[in-house]
C-alpha cells in the first residue's frame, strides 16, 4: 500500500479541447494509458497519440488499450522519427511482434494507422504542436509544446539537462530547445525522477532532478509546474515529502499523481 495516492503507471497524459466531452490526443502511452480509456466513458478512442520516444515504460501501454483495441475505434499513432528511416510501423513492430507479443501493431481491432514526427510545429487535432529533440539517453526523445490557441501546455516527461553541462547550479544546463518549450507555459509537465542526493551516482542516467524542472519553469516564466516521472520506487511518503519541500519554496509547483485533471485558463 504504498504507491496509492500518486499511483505507479508509467507515463501517459490525455488532452482534451475546452467544452469536448472526451480526450482527443494522448501524449504517451505507458500502461497509464489503459486508465485513459476510463475517461471515454466506455467509448471508442478516437484521436491521436503521440510518443516523446520508444523506452518501453512510454509505450507498453498500446496493445492494451481497451478503447482502442475495438472495431469502432480511429486513431492515430504518432512515434519520432529515427535516423534510420524506418516507419512507424517498423519501429513499433520491434516490441510488438511475436514472440514478445502475439500480434503486431497493425493486427490491433480498429481503424489504426501510423506516422512518424521529425522536428518542428505540426497541426494535431486541432492543437498546434511544437516538438523539439530533448536529451534522453538511449534513442530520439521529443518534448512537445501544446496550444490551442488560448492555453500552452509544454510536456517534457523525460529529460537528462546535465547531458549538455552541469549549468550554472550544477542540475544540468537550461538550454535553448528546454527553454523554447517552455516559456511561457501554463503549464510545464516535466521529468523529476531524482531528487538532488542522486544527482551525483545518476547524472548520466538520463533523467532530471525535480529541482532543475522547477527552476527550468521559473527560467521560462510558465505559470505552473508538474513534477512527473517519478522514480519507480518512489513510494507516497517520499512524495509526500516532496510537496512538503516543494510547497515551502514554490507555491505554483504541484507533485503529479495518477488520475490528476488540470483545467487550463
């Protein structure tokens, strides 16, 4: 019992136009995204999914994805491009593929089809998509600004600053492409899965320390700050203590937990 107030599914974020009665693009699709079909009220998803990169815990999720896994369902996956040129469904089919899984990513139920994103802004249904290469180590990772005209929401789940130096408090650097994503924000979702005592074993691992996310927001002036990605093992009273931490020296930062809703201005 002690992964229940934040929760322990890996990493998925559903958005939502103003006044929509369900999600229409999923960002991730950890095995957080089979709670996400909670939200369609036992309806088909119809949309779009993004992935910031292939790791497992940020896919895993697709083939047991109830509202998607049916004969009603339309949706759109979209994976980074790889130096390789692959297709989507190439890449996606090096983990789903037998004898790691029963069927591929094109013998799903529904209406599915698959692209693949470079860098730069895109339309996605109907949101404005800014996505930009982040350091992560192991593969491409992409980190996506989101508006719909009235809002900005910037997602950079996972994120390893020092990869390009130790910056000027020795978190990792705040640099051009992070800042790019994250000015003016309302809302920055961003990796915290080290706290300031793992920096020194965990710097290469390719991840942030939740202090780097919070003065990254204060750098690029977004309104409110997420701390999301948490360290597997995290349990809720480290949690806990974080937003205590947290809560002393910025009030506008909030510890992400599972089934979360935010409303943006």
């Amino acid at each position: 019992m002690e992964y229940v107030r934040y929760g322990g599914h890996t990493s998925c974020v559903a958005i939502a136009h103003d006044g929509a009665d369900a999600p229409s693009l999923i960002l991730d699709a950890g095995v957080g995204l089979m709670q996400a079909a909670k939200l369609l009220d036992g309806g088909p998803f119809i949309g779009t999914i993004m992935l910031t990169h292939l790791h497992w815990d940020h896919v895993t999720g697709l083939p047991f994805f109830g509202a998607g896994d049916r004969p009603d369902s339309h949706l759109h996956v979209v994976v980074p491009a790889q130096d390789g040129g692959e297709s989507a469904v190439e890449i996606l089919s090096g983990i789903m593929r037998p004898p790691y899984f029963p069927v591929g990513p094109t013998g799903l139920r529904g209406d599915w089809s698959f692209s693949t994103i470079a860098p730069g802004t895109h339309t996605v249904e109907g949101f404005e998509v800014l996505a930009l290469e982040v350091p992560h180590k192991g593969g491409r990772t992409l980190g996506f600004r989101i508006s719909d005209g009235s809002s900005t929401m910037t997602y950079m789940p996972d994120h390893c600053p020092t990869a390009i130096g130790p910056g000027d408090d020795g978190l990792g650097a705040y640099h051009e492409v992070a800042l790019a994503l994250a000015r003016d924000s309302d809302l920055l979702i961003h990796d915290s899965q080290l706290f300031p005592e793992d920096l020194a074993a965990e710097a290469g691992f390719g991840h942030a320390v939740a202090d780097y996310a919070i003065r990254l927001g204060e750098h690029a002036g977004a309104r409110s700050v997420i701390l999301f990605h948490h360290r597997p093992g995290r349990t809720d009273d480290d949690l806990d203590a974080l937003a205590v931490r947290v809560a002393a020296i910025a009030p506008n930062v909030t510890v992400g937990a599972e089934g979360m809703v935010i409303d943006l201005p």
